[in-house]
C-alpha cells in the first residue's frame, strides 16, 4: 500500500461539539458504504473548519465563506465522487451567506454541514449570524438557515441535528448523505454544536431542542407546515431539530452535464470527436 | 479617397465609421460590412466605440478593410455614416479633404459649414424612408448599407447574398424586410448617380477568403478547449462576457460546463474546484471583478491549483468607463494578492495569438500548478479581425506530473506537495485509490497538513516561487519587428501591437528607422526584454494607463530607466498610427528624419 497522509489529531478544546459531528460523519460514511477514495470533502475556515484534516479522504481547506462555490466546481467537474462541504455558522451564514442562497437555488448535490456554535470560534468568539441580540453587544437578531431555505422554492433537504443527540445526528447525516448519492440534490444539515471555550450553549440547547421527528403535527413533505410549524416551535422559544423539510427538485448536475457523459475531469482530451468539434468551430468563422 | 467617377483605384485601404445613437444599429452595419469585406477577401478590422447602456448615447463603430495585415483603424476616416447631427459633430476630426460622407437627413439637412471644405456630401432621409415604406426605423440601416456599398463599389449580388445569410436565422419576413430595405437604398445610389459596379473602387473578389474573422474574447475561448479546457465559470462583465457567452455555447459539445455564477466569488472559487478533480479550467472577468477575485487566485499560488484567469481590462479604478480599453491592471496581475505566490502573465496582440496563447495557458497552469493569466484588453477581446485558420496540429495537451491508481500502487509514499527536483509536486485526481491527500492554501508540509514550522515555510515557499524559475525557458517569447539595429525601439502588448507596427512603417518611410519587441510574456520578465533594451538608444514603451505600469515594471526589472520613454493614454480612445508617429517624429527631428524615401519596406517579423 503507498502511505499518504495520517489523518491529523483533532486540535478543538476538550468538550467541543465538533467532536461528536466527526465520529458521526466517519460513521455515517462507513455504513453507507462509500469508499474513502470516492470521498472529496471541503472545509471552510474556521474551528469546524479543520474537521478534513482529521480523516482520511481528498480533502481541501476553502478559502473563508467559499466551501460552497468551491464544492459545486468539484460536483460539476466529477459527479462520480461524494462531495461533503462543512464549515462553521460564521463561514457559511455571514461571510458565505451569498453562496448558501445561490446553492439553494441550484439545488447541486452535495451533502453541507454546518457545525453551528452562534460564535466565531477560531477567532475567539465574536458574534455570528446566530448569536442572540445581546450576546457580547450584538446588535442583530440570529438568524435561521434552515427557514431561509424554506423560503426558497428548490430546497430538497433541510435539517438540523444536535451534537448532544449522535444518534437521530447519524440518522440525519445518513439521510442527508443518501439524498445526494442519490443525486437528489443538496442536502443542508445544521449541526449544533457548543463552543465550550466561548459560548457554552450545551444545557440551553439540551433543553430547548424540540425533535419534529417525533412530532405528529409536523409535515416534513409539507412546504407551508414546515414552515409555519417551525415558526411557531422557534416563537416558544424552542429549537426545532430533526428531517425539517424533504422535497424534490432538479439538480444542478444534471442540468448541466449530459447524461451518460464522461465528467469534464475525466474525459480524454485528445479524442477525435473533440478535435472534430474544433474543426466545426473554427469552420463557423470563415466565409 | 478618389473622387467617384473618375477612374477607379484598387482598392488598398478603406476606413468606414458608421456613428449614431446606441441602439441604432451602427454595429450591425459595421460588421456586416466586415464580413463582405472578407469575403471578397481583403483583411478586416473592426472597433467599437459604446456606452455602457442598450439605448441613446453617441455610437460609433469602425471597420477597415485592408490588402495587408492590419491590427488597428487608420489615422483617416474615408467615409462617415452619419445617422444624426452628432455623429458629423463628433467624428470631421477623423476626415480628411478626400473623405467622403453620407448623411440621415430626417432630422434636418446639415447646416452650412459644418463639414470641412472638399468633402462629398451623400445626403438622404434615410430613417423617414424606413419608418414611411417599411414602419421600422430598424430597416434603415440596410437601406444606408445600399448606398454605403454602392460607393464603395460592392456588387449588389454579394451584399444581398450575405443578407441571406445574416438574416435568413431570424425568419423569412425579417430577410424580405431588409432585401427591400436594400434595394430602396440601391434605389437612393441610383439617383446619386452611383449604380452598380460604378464605386470608389474597382473591387474583383478575390478567390476564396481563406481568413477566419473572428474576436479575441472568442479566440481565448476557443484555444483553452483545443488544450484541454473543459471548465469556466464567471460573471458578466463588459468586455469579458463574450468568454462566457462562446464557451456556454461551446463546451457543451465536449462534455465540459460553462457556469453562470452568482460573484466573481463564487466564479473562482467554483473553477478552483472544478481544478481539483483534475479538470482544465479557466476563468474571465475584467476590473471590478478581477480585484473580487484576488483572494482566491493567492489560494491558487499557495495551494497550487491550476487555473487560467482571464482580464478583459477597461478603463478603471472602480466602474471606471465599462467600454473603454486600458491595460491598467498589468500591477494587479503581477503584484496583486497578499503575501508571495507564483504566477505567470501572458500577453497576446492579435486574435491568433489569443488561440494560441490560451491554449498555452491551459497547459503552463496545469504543468506547473499556478494561477496562470492571459492580460486581454477591450480592444483586443471586442474587436473583430481577419486572421489566419487556426492551426490545431500546433496545440498539444500537457499532461503534467499526474499519477493515476498504477503509478501509486509503485510507490511506497505519495505526497500531494512533495518537493522534487523541478518542484513540481505529482498529482492524483480523487477518486483514485491510493491517493489520499489534503490541498489549503494554509502552509503545510508535503502532506499537505497546516504548518508553521520555519524550515518547512522557507522550503514551501522556495519550491512555489522556483517554479516560475524553471517555467521560465518554457514561456513564449516575445515577437521582433525590425532588423535589430535600429536604434530606436517600441515595446508594447495587447492592442497597441497594430497601431505600432503601422507607426513604424510611416516613420520608416520618412527615414526614422525603428524595432518593436512585442511582448508575449510578461511576468516573468524574460531576459529578452533587456537584451532589447540594451541595442536601442531609447525605447518608446507604449501602453493604455496613467502611470506608465508595463514601463515601470521593466524598470523595476532591471531596464536601463535612462533609455525608456513612455507613450501612454488612458482617455478610452484607442491610439492611432499617426499619434505615435507625431510624438515620435517631434522627438527624433534631429535625426535625418523628415523626408519622405521612396522605397517602403515593410517591417518585417524575425
Ligand atoms: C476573508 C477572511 N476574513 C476573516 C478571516 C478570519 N477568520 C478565520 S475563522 C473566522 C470565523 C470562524 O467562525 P465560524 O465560521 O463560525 O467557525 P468556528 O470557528 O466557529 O467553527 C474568521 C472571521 C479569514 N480567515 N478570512
Ligand atoms: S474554540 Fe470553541 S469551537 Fe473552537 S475548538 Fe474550542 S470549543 Fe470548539
Ligand atoms: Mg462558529
């Protein structure tokens, strides 16, 4: 065997939810059987975004914000791979908020893992998107990914686990890795996951965490009750976890590429058809 | 231009500008005029003079036709398409006494004594014509291009030939409408006493017009697929947008994706990744994108991931003038990003060399891992010319140091940034078994894990920059004008190339002798580029910016300052043959400048 790269030692702080989002992801991927090789996984900036380091895989470090975009160039080039992006709330909410709008849009499909502790940890804990008004003078309110997707028409697959709860966050995460194997689009999990070191949110979120799996009244499939139902969980000041909405649009892939084509990343460049199709061009402007 | 009615000349040099409002169509005539140029087998040039908006605002477009080479518009207009008041207004300064001009009266005849003396005056109410017989102002452009072509002495055969052609895609009524447009303007030719065959010029048509004619923004696009090139991703930006534009159109057809993205963010980030399964990719943008995307082309350097970065440049800082030319961002190609990354700058003067150069581009990117740039400018990217076919038997694909699932099973280690002798590090696509590794543009050891030790940052940064080294005998060299002993030099890139070699042909002719080194590479700077330097007395380093940037760069790189001169404009118009030939004749009257020679030898390429 031809030795690559050890996998890094996590560098978190003892107790950090990040911990909890690796051993399930490693997990997940292993009873879904995907191979390691097949796997390209990005990472923002950030805390959360050093989890690549940490397994074996083709694994890349994104620029601040960038995951997304970044992980669409690697599905459009090579959809035969598994792509998952993570990165923290900061990276994907405040500085990356753009590309996570467009990537709703587009509906690629790639698995993305947010890893949500409402702080920037790396740069030790300033406010991000989800802080609550008031935390260290934040002047904003927190916002809420996952009814941003619900707002936008071509999300497929939203949800939100609890590093507190590995188990429905292993269900969650096979599910959601499943939708995109299945090339059914993107699927979008928040994971919340305490900062011990600058925002210890552990035993607020332990008990304010409302699991819509187990709730009768709650629709995944339904656009308008996912949405009015996670509104109202969010107004009793309850945070709604769990397969929040489920639906089905076009992928981005498969609008792009043909089908039964050979990917951009693996065709032969040199092919006769190609210079056939060059020759035909460059016919196109002559007289 | 010879007074119609004598005896007709051949036809060498013809410089036509049809000016109006935006939106009036003064770009379709112009190329359309180009295309018959072509066929009848002269070289064309074309240039557009717009504003960044769809409708209203002074419109001007240009096409010579030549029975040379030519890369630029000529000093003299020969004939102006006036379409309104404005277009006389902003345009006699580009006539002469012999020039000739046709003019839409619907708005009123022209006043006494706004054209200078001697020129012809070809005046119809062309626009009033169009909206009484046909209810479209649209249409009098085709009943102007009767009469245009009629003077000129174009058969009216071929001009309803390539109407056919051009028209024929937007349905049948569309082309009936302008045959008839046509031939009510063959009707106005017919009462200036211009009927057919009875123009300017005895025009026969030349045997099969073997030229394509084509842009530079379509050439680029074009030479990236030919070496390779399977994914782009940008965002519309004048004058880039062409790129994106052909290459949705084009990659398709090979299996490769041109994205649309939402920023140029996105858009470099998207081709990084595309990058990293192995695929060839190229992105384009011009000013205000082109400083978005700073961040990640030094993630590119530092992660050495290959990806070629077109820059339409315009005029800037800012929004600056969207349609105008300028090579002003040569600093930000070079200079731009934080910290030290590798990078190469190539820099084409023609549309063949576009191909070429794109193509050469995709394969310098992915052989030595590194943001690779092609500095266009909107000259260059917009404007349409005739040049040779292209040549596929001259682009070869590199296939770099790739190692594939045999070549890792023989090896014992595999190490994404492993150092090596020419530092360039071998490369798995993932997906391959065995070929595990982690790519960041934070420092790292070979493995590609994050590393501050000190050692390992002076190695890593050493093995980045020493690929530009080793690149350095691989890259293209620049071209020579001229014998190599003259004693007075220009050194220029992009869209000054035409209008220099047609300066030096008129300095030549009245006895000031002079060499050109158009540059092909411009970062690095090769040793060429002093060698030049250092035969010359003093070089004119012409360029489109306000501070002299592609001089001050030699300089910097070792260029006797003593002997640079700088020529440079930045007023959005692009230069004219004569600008450069005034300001070099002021400067070398000394000299035994000043008579015309007799025998003219051409500048030739050595
Ligand atoms: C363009 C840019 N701006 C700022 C930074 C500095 N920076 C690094 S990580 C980070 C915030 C990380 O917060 P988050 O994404 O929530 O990740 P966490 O550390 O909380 O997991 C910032 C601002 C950067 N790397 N790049
Ligand atoms: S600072 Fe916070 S987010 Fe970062 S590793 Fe420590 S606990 Fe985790
Ligand atoms: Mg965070």
């Amino acid at each position: 065997m031809t030795k690559t790269f050890s996998p890094a030692r996590p560098i978190w702080c003892a107790g950090c939810g990040d911990f909890a989002v690796q051993g399930v992801l490693e997990k997940s991927l292993d009873s879904l059987n995907i191979p390691r090789e097949q796997l390209m996984f990005l990472a923002g900036i950030g805390c959360s975004g050093t989890i690549q380091n940490n397994i074996k895989c083709y694994g890349y470090h994104a620029l601040h914000g960038r995951v997304l975009p970044t992980a669409i160039g690697v599905k459009l080039a090579n959809p035969n791979l598994t792509v998952v992006a993570a990165g923290g709330d900061g990276d994907g909410y405040a500085i990356g908020a753009g590309h996570l709008v467009h990537t709703f849009r587009s509906n690629p499909s790639l698995t993305y893992i947010v890893m949500n502790n409402s702080n920037y940890g790396l740069t030790k804990g300033q406010p991000s998107p989800t802080s609550p008004l008031g935390y260290k003078s934040n002047a904003e309110m927190d916002m809420d990914a996952i009814l941003l997707g619900l707002s936008l028409p071509s999300t497929t697959f939203l949800a939100r686990g609890f590093s507190g709860h590995p188990e429905q966050l292993g269900q969650l995460l096979v599910a959601a890795l499943k939708h995109a194997e299945e090339g059914k689009g993107f699927a979008f999990i928040e994971v919340l996951s305490p900062c011990v070191t600058y925002y210890d949110t552990h035993r607020e979120w332990a008990s304010r965490v409302h699991n819509v799996d187990e709730d009768p009244d709650y629709n995944c499939t339904d656009r308008g009750n996912a949405f009015s139902k996670s509104l109202e969980i969010l107004n009793n000041h309850k945070i709604p976890i769990g397969l929040l909405y489920h639906g089905e649009h076009v992928s981005l892939e498969s609008l792009s590429l043909k089908e039964d084509c050979i990917p951009p990343a693996l065709q032969d460049l040199n092919s006769p058809d190609s210079v056939e199709n060059c020759k035909k061009i460059i016919q196109s402007f002559m007289g | 231009m010879t007074p119609v009615n004598g005896t007709q000349p051949v036809l060498e040099d013809l410089n036509v500008i049809v000016a109006g409002q935006g939106g009036d169509g003064s770009l379709t005539v112009v190329t359309l005029l180009a295309e018959l140029m072509r066929d009848y087998g002269f070289n064309v040039y074309t240039e557009r003079d717009v504003l960044s908006r769809i409708r209203g605002g002074h419109t001007a477009a240009t096409v010579r036709a030549f029975s040379g080479d030519r890369y630029c518009i000529g000093s003299n207009i020969d004939l102006l398409v006036a379409l309104d008041d404005e277009a006389i207004e902003k345009n006699t300064r580009h006539l002469d006494g012999n020039s000739i001009v046709i003019f839409d009266e619907s708005g009123g005849k022209l006043t006494n004594g706004s054209l200078p003396k001697g020129i012809k005056l070809y005046s119809a109410p062309f626009n009033r014509i169009a909206m009484r017989t046909m209810r479209r102002e649209l249409y009098r452009n085709s009943i102007a291009f009767g009469v245009v072509s009629r003077l000129i002495g174009l058969e009216d055969e071929a001009l309803k030939k390539i109407f056919k052609k051009r028209f024929a895609r937007l349905g049948t009524t569309v082309l009936d409408y302008n045959l008839e447009a046509l031939d009510l303007g063959f009707g106005i030719a017919d009462e200036f006493g211009l009927t057919n065959g009875a123009g300017l010029y005895k025009i026969k048509k030349k045997k099969a017009a073997n030229k394509l004619l084509i842009t530079g923004n379509e050439s680029v696009a074009l030479g990236f697929i030919v070496a390779g090139g399977r994914f782009y991703a940008g965002y519309p930006i004048t004058p880039s947008s062409e790129i994106l534009e052909s290459l949705q159109k084009w990659l398709p057809m090979f299996g490769g994706v041109a994205r649309q993205t939402e920023d140029e963010l996105s858009g470099i980030n998207m081709a990084m990744g595309a990058a990293l399964t192995g695929a060839r990719v190229m992105v384009g943008t011009s000013g205000p994108g082109f400083s978005l995307m700073q961040e990640g082309i030094g993630h590119a350097g530092s992660a050495e991931i290959p990806i070629v970065i077109v820059d339409c440049q315009r005029a800037g800082p800012s929004t600056g003038m969207p349609t105008k030319p300028e090579q002003s961002d040569i600093n930000l190609m070079i200079f731009g990003g934080h910290g030290d990354f590798p990078r190469i700058v190539l820099a084409p003067g023609h549309p063949e060399d576009c191909f070429y150069l794109a193509a050469e581009a995709t394969n310098l990117a992915f052989k030595y891992q590194c943001p690779v740039y092609i500095s266009m400018d909107q000259g260059l990217s917009q404007n349409i010319a005739t040049v040779d076919p292209f040549d596929l038997e001259k682009i070869e694909v590199d296939e770099g140091y790739q190692l594939d699932a045999e070549d890792l099973k023989k090896l014992d280690v595999y190490k994404r940034y492993a150092h090596t002798e020419n530092d360039i590090s071998p490369f798995a696509k993932p997906g391959t078994p065995g070929g595990f590794s982690l790519v960041t543009g934070n420092e790292h050891d070979e493995w590609g894990l994050v590393s501050t030790d000190p050692d390992n940052r002076v190695q890593m940064m050493k093995k980045r920059m020493n690929k530009i080294e080793h690149a350095k005998e691989h890259l293209p060299e620049a071209r020579h004008f001229g014998n190599g002993d003259e004693k007075i030099g220009f050194i220029g890139i992009g869209m000054t190339y035409g209008v220099i070699l047609e300066a030096m042909e008129q300095l030549e002719a009245y006895g000031v002798d002079t060499q050109f080194l158009q540059l092909r590479t411009i970062w690095p700077v090769l040793d060429e580029v002093n060698e030049f330097i250092n035969r010359c007395d003093k070089v004119y380093v012409v360029e489109y910016n306000a501070v002299g940037q592609l001089a001050h760069l030699l300089m910097h790189q070792g260029a006797d300052s003593g002997k640079i001169i700088k020529i440079i404009k930045y007023d959005g118009i692009p230069f004219r043959p004569r600008e450069i030939y005034n300001r070099v004749m002021e400067e070398n009257k000394s000299n035994n400048a000043g008579k015309k020679k007799t025998k003219k030898k051409r500048a030739n390429s050595k």
